[in-house]
C-alpha cells in the first residue's frame, strides 16, 4: 500500500509489534471487512482511504458524500454506462442482468464524508460495500467476488436523519470503526508531512497500477485458514458471556431486558462490564474474528513468525476496534467512568474479560478433555456458571459431536 | 460443521486437565486473592546462589519511610511468557522476588553509572553493564518487558518490603499513592529526570522535566511494567496483572547475605 499518509502511532501492540494505522487498513482489506474513518477535517481520513485505493488501480471509486446526491446520480458516477442501461429499460428488453453489473467491476468503494448522504443513497452504497447492487428489488453481485468499503465522516457529523439511525447503519454494515483524532498522527508525521509539499488538497496521484489481485489472494488466504477453537469460544464469551447481568429480582440476559438494559442493572461499578456493554452481534462477532486473523497475518508478514502472537490477545484488541464505535457501549458509562472516551472503556472491558478468560483456562481445559472422551461429567460441567454457563452448552455439544463420532 | 478439539488449548495440553480442576475442591476464584497487611514471607537467601556472576549488585538504599537491604539483581529476564502473580508465586518458589518500581528506578540509575560489582565482588565490564541497560531502555526492536512488584488499588499502592524489625521478613505494603504525576503522558516524561526526582514509590513527580519517556499513570487493579520496543521506551503502570506474552518476564532480585 503507498503511504501518503503519514502516522507513526501505534495503535496497539501485538506479538510484540507495533500496528499503526496502515496496519489495519490493510488488515481490512485482507479480512474484506468495512471500513469506517473517524475524525476531524483535515485529520487524514481522506488520505487514509486514497492509500488503499493505490492497491486497485481502475478498480476503485472514490464518491463524495452529498446530502443532493440521489441514486440515479450515483449510477451515474459508478459508470454512465451502467446507468444508460438501466435509463433505457434494457433489462426490461431482456438484458441479461450480469452484463449490466459486470460494468460495475469495482473491487474497493471509497465514500468520503458518508453520513452526508440521504438514507436511499447510503443503503445502496452499503449494498456495494458488501458487493452487490439492488436494481428492482432484486440484488445483483459486483466486484467479480472481492469487494469492499471505505467511509470517512466527521465525528461531531450525523446522519441526515437521527443520530440513532447512525448508530444502527454503523452497527448493520460498517465492521471497523477507527477514529483517526485518537491514534492522530507524531509531530514529527506533521514535519514530514509538511517539509514534502505545501499543497493542502488530498493528494490522489497513484502510479494507477492495478495489484488487486495481491490483495485478493491475501484475503482467500485468509478465508481459507481454519480459525483456532480458543479464538471461537472467546469470541463465545464476548457474545454470550457478556450477556450475563444482575438486577434486583435476578440474574438475567442484558438482550432479555431490552430496553430496559441498562437502568435495571445492579452493578454500576467502574470496571464491570454488566452495565457498560451490550454483547456482540453474531455479525460483530465475525468481524472480530476475522479481523484477529488478518492482525495476525500481518504480524506474520512483519516478523516472518508463526505463533508470535497469543489469541486472546490477537482477538481482544480486534474486540476492541471493532465495538468501540458499534453501539454496543453504554454511553453514560462511558462518560461517567472513563470521560467520555470510548477506546479507554474498551481496554477497561478487554483487561476484565482477559482476567475472567484466563482464569477459566483450566476449567475448559477440563471441558475440553471431557468432550474428546466422548463422555459427559457433570463434575466438570458444574464449573461452568454465571457468566460462563453458556459454556456447559458449547462443551456438551462437543462432546455429543464426539460420541457421535466414536459411534460412527 | 465438526469442530477439532485441540490437543494443547491456550499453551497447555488437555491431557490430564479434569484431573487438575478436580484436585481442588472449590471453584477458583476470579479475584486475585487479597493478602493481609500482616502476612508475612521469609527473606529468601543469596547463599545457595549457584551463578553469583550473573547479579548485579544493588547496594541498600533508603528513601524517605522506604528503605532496603543490599540486593543481588538478575542481569538477565526470566519466567517469560508468565503473568504477573504467577511470576511472584514461581519467583518465591526460587527464592527471588521482583523488583519494585523504586528499586527499579535505582537499578537503572547504577546501570547508567556503568560501576558496578557482580554478586562475587568484581567490577563488572563497562560494556556488559551497557549492554543490560540497552536491554531494558533501548527503543529498538524487539519489544522487551518486564514485571515490577507494584500494584494499584483505588488510590493506593501496594508493593513488599522487608520488615527489618521483624526479623526481616517480607511484609505487603498498602498505602496511599503520593505526589506523583496523575496524567498520562504520552509523551513523556525525561528519563533522566525521572532517575533523579522520582519518589520513594518510584513514581515520577510533577517536578519531572518533559521527555520521550512514556508514562501511563496508576489505574485501580492494574500492575506496573516497563516496555521498550521501536516505537518507545515506558512505564506503565496501568497493566493487565494477567497478561501474557512472549518477551514479558522478570528480572529476578534477592536480599545478599
């Protein structure tokens, strides 16, 4: 990836290396995950994005988000063929669909200043980030199998329409927020930045190359990796044991409460999770492991090492990117336990969850031996309680897929 | 989908697991387990050190209220890849224990002298003491750490000292955090500085000159470090008591007879 973008802070340390900025920008593309920038004007959001554009050559788009933008004009600027076709009713004259998305053939999208745009424009750009497009209510593929989105917006910025609808269109198909005011750039970026030019536009001067395919293979590397079982019941316990909490009448699930969650919570405590975060999604949850696969990727490719890094490690710190801006935290909270900072909430619940996880490894050890014996043991099931109950599920479901196995 | 049950699961085999958990008759607890200000351990001794060679002599100090005998400090890390009260608990099994942030503070100071003795009485090489100094400081590659024997409750700091009246023992210190710097600063804090001014907990005070020293003030139940790597040198004293990596370990100390 060209680096016009300049930021030598770390944003997290993994295996022992620094990930910085580009560092997780490319772990976005390699994991096909979407992705959100944060910040101020002028942080380098724009930037940023037009770097990863530099891997696709003609195979990236870069749109300016704007509130007078409709659909037809996003056609339009998506290809003008494309949107002649459609104008003309060919589909309707027996075209075959695919001939008219394969005009659409882009691999990266990048939207500047996306919560400029109205919701019918944003919904079909969510659509070709997740590679399709919706043409009479029927979705058509694009970007032949790879494709991917990049958005940028101002964080004080909103939707056009409620700052809750905000949250929820983040949460349904952005899966990597970052905001690039918190992980801002070094003076001494700024000095580079400044001595190398003056010209205060977004440098978008590529070589045009088009090295897509380095990037696609990279990603079906990826695909293809089998993720380890402790990644899997971590990311269980962000799910699952997460929606653990006590009220005054009993012990419940903070998506039973609905609403209600998280006034009715006992605990308000700094430091506990119960009423500070909402579980993950299943969909979040798979961004988070993917995202842990691709960090761990590009630690390989930094060190060339397998096994530097420890998952728990590699999974809470993707844990973290991914829910800091989701909607998953309790905003109050956050604001009256940690200042109103979001990243410092997250590493408050990932230092928590490390400590519950690591002194659970015993007992899933146990479980774990228990399941390859094929044999249920109460004795060992027992230790799984509270928080960890939904672990009695998952290690009597692999030990009856064992017996089943000794059994065939 | 059929899942593969691993053999070894978060670097330890599940061969022989049930057996471990069954061993104990309760649940273990989460908590880590809340010593009393009374309890006591016996000063381990430097008589049965087999490699006097490899310690550095750091001679008795006192500072203010906090004072400690002659110790003998481990040129090299070890247990790496332990969490912190793992690494206490198999430090004590050794006879060593950790270092605290103020004797840390002084461990760098005569490591910057390059004057030192090792634990047979000889004058260590000037390089050799460079070399260890590089090791702990150095903002290179790889990332290197290591554990210190403090840690943070609410606005106190705990950390062992010897209880000289009590015939030495070591004895769990629980008091208030004073006169430190309360913000983080990234960056920083001047190392030097921080060498020269820090207080008799080790911490840097608000007298501490601006510099590339990175500093993450005391947070509640967090545990102190100090990380180097190519991006930066720093204490941290707002660690994941059980965190583990690779190039985390110890720089084992022990009293010298």
């Amino acid at each position: 990836m060209e680096q016009t973008y300049k930021n030598s802070t770390e944003i997290m340390q993994l295996g022992g290396q620094p990930i910085y900025m580009h560092d997780m920008a490319e772990a976005c593309l390699r994991g096909r995950l979407n992705l959100l920038l944060v910040g101020d004007t002028g942080s380098g959001k724009t930037q940023l994005a037009r770097d990863m554009m530099s891997y696709f050559g003609d195979k990236a788009t870069f749109i300016l988000g704007r509130n007078d933008m409709d659909t037809r004009e996003l056609f339009q600027q998506l290809n003008p063929d494309f949107f002649r076709a459609l104008k003309e009713g060919r589909l309707d004259k027996g075209m075959n669909p695919r001939e008219l998305t394969d005009k659409i053939d882009y691999h990266l999208i990048v939207v500047d200043e996306l919560p400029n745009c109205v919701p019918s424009v944003r919904g079909q750009l969510f659509n070709l980030f997740d590679g399709f497009i919706e043409i009479n209510g029927k979705a058509y593929p694009i970007g032949n199998g790879y494709s991917v989105g990049v958005a940028t917006g101002n964080l004080g910025q909103k939707f056009t329409e409620s700052s809750n609808d905000l949250g929820r269109a983040l949460k349904d198909r952005m899966h990597v927020i970052l905001d690039t005011d918190y992980f801002a750039p070094q003076s001494y970026d700024t000095l580079e930045i400044l001595a190398g030019n003056t010209n205060p536009r977004v440098n978008f001067e590529t070589d045009g190359k088009d090295r897509s395919q380095e990037v696609i293979k990279r990603h079906q590397d990826l695909v293809k990796q089998e993720t380890p079982l402790e990644k899997l019941n971590i990311v269980a316990y962000l799910v699952h044991g997460l929606d653990y909490c006590t009220t005054d009448s009993n012990v419940t699930s903070k998506r039973k409460l609905k609403d209600q969650w998280p006034t009715a919570i006992k605990n308000h405590a700094k430091g506990s999770d119960e009423s500070l975060i909402f579980p993950l999604s299943t969909r979040a949850a798979k961004s988070t492991l993917r995202l842990s696969q691709a960090l761990d990727s590009i630690v390989r490719d930094k060190t060339g090492k397998d096994g530097l890094v420890v998952p728990l490690e590699s999974v809470l710190q993707a844990y973290k990117f991914v829910a800091a801006y989701s909607g998953v935290l309790n905003e109050a909270a956050v604001e009256a336990h940690y200042g109103g900072d979001k990243y410092k909430a997250l590493d408050a619940i990932v230092q928590t969850t490390q400590t519950q996880i690591v002194a659970k490894d015993d007992d899933i050890r146990a479980g774990l031996e228990m399941a390859s014996s094929g044999k249920l043991n109460d004795k060992v099931l027992n230790r799984f309680t509270g928080r960890w109950s939904f672990m009695k599920d998952i290690l009597t479901y692999l030990t009856q897929q064992q017996e089943a196995n000794y059994g065939n | 989908m059929a899942i593969k049950i691993p053999a070894i699961y978060s670097g330890k085999p599940i061969k022989g697991a049930i057996e471990i958990i069954l061993a104990s008759n309760s649940p273990p607890s989460v908590k880590t387990k809340k010593k009393s200000r009374n309890t006591s351990q016996i000063v381990p001794s430097s008589s049965n050190l087999t490699n006097p060679e490899n310690y550095i002599l750091l001679e008795a100090k006192q500072h203010g209220s906090y004072s400690y005998p002659d110790m003998l400090v481990s040129m090299e890390k070890s247990h790496m890849g332990k969490n912190w009260t793992k690494t206490h608990e198999d430090l004590a099994k050794e006879g060593n224990y950790m270092l605290t942030i103020r004797q840390f503070v002084d461990f760098l100071s005569l490591l910057k002298s390059r004057r030192a003795f090792d634990g047979t009485g000889k004058l260590i090489n000037r390089g050799k003491l460079e070399s260890v100094f590089d090791e702990i400081v150095k903002v290179r590659d790889p990332w290197r750490s290591e554990w210190l024997d403090t840690r943070f409750e609410g606005s106190n700091i705990i950390y062992h000292t010897f209880n000289f009246n009590g015939g030495g023992n070591l004895v769990e210190v629980n008091e208030h955090l004073v006169n430190y710097i309360k913000t983080d600063k990234t960056p920083g804090i001047n190392f030097n500085d921080w060498l020269k001014k820090a207080n008799y907990q080790g911490l840097p005070t608000p007298k501490t000159k601006k510099g590339s020293l990175y500093y993450w003030t005391p947070v509640d139940g967090a545990v102190a470090r100090f990380d180097a790597s190519s991006g930066r040198a720093y204490l941290g004293c707002d660690g994941n008591a059980s965190g583990t990596y690779s190039s985390l370990g110890v720089r084992a100390a022990r009293p010298k007879n």
